[in-house]
C-alpha cells in the first residue's frame, strides 16, 4: 500500500489520529536495526495498566509525515491511528508514548496534537 493510499484509508475509515514527534531507539539501545514505514503496526504504552499493574499495550498504525522512513537513532514527524481511540482518552499533549516491538522498546513519540473522533 502506498503512503497515499494508507492516508485515504485511514481518512475515510479510521477514527482520527493524534500527532506526535517520533525519535527511534538506536539498535545498541535495544532498538530496531530496520527503520519504519507508514502503515507500521506497533504495540504503545499509553498509560493504561490492568489491575495488577503490568502495561495494558495498545494497537495503531503510524503515517510517517514528509519522509518515507524513520532510521534507529533518527526523528520525524508521525500520525498515529490507534485502532479503538477510546482506550486513548487519557493521553494529552505533551506525553510522551513509548512504541514498542513485544517487549522491546523502539521508540518514543512526544504528543503534538489530538485529533480522534469519537473517543
């Protein structure tokens, strides 16, 4: 799917998106080697805990604003599109959201904006 094709999407299907900073971790960080493409589906750390305190990760796709990738170490500018937005009302502006792959954190996203319907 091309970057354009993930945007119409994402516009006409998905429920909004929220804006952030993406910075990836460096490999010898415990990071990707591979950068990451639009329609890239990580696990988040949002805040959300079950109740016995162990990371309640959630689910959504990235849209990678002005670039084709994002390389370990390495920012740019992303949308997120999380897959059920009501389970990201507690994150606001300024967080910071932790990206990872399973267990292994690979990023982190400073939140710029909120754009979700629905939420």
């Amino acid at each position: 799917m091309t970057k354009d094709e993930f945007l119409k999407l994402m516009e006409k299907h998905g429920s909004g998106y929220i804006e952030a900073q993406l910075t990836m971790v460096l490999p010898e960080q415990g990071g990707r080697s591979k950068p990451v493409f639009t329609d890239y589906f990580p696990n988040w750390d949002i805040g959300n805990k079950y109740a016995d305190g162990k990371v309640d990760h959630s689910d959504a796709k990235i849209y990678i604003e002005n670039e084709e990738s994002i390389s370990p170490g390495k920012s740019g500018l992303i949308r997120i599109y999380p897959f059920v937005p009501k389970v990201w009302t507690r994150v606001t502006v300024g967080m910071e959201l932790v990206m990872q792959e399973g267990p292994h954190i690979i990023g982190h996203a400073k939140v710029l904006g909120i754009k979700l319907k629905n939420a």
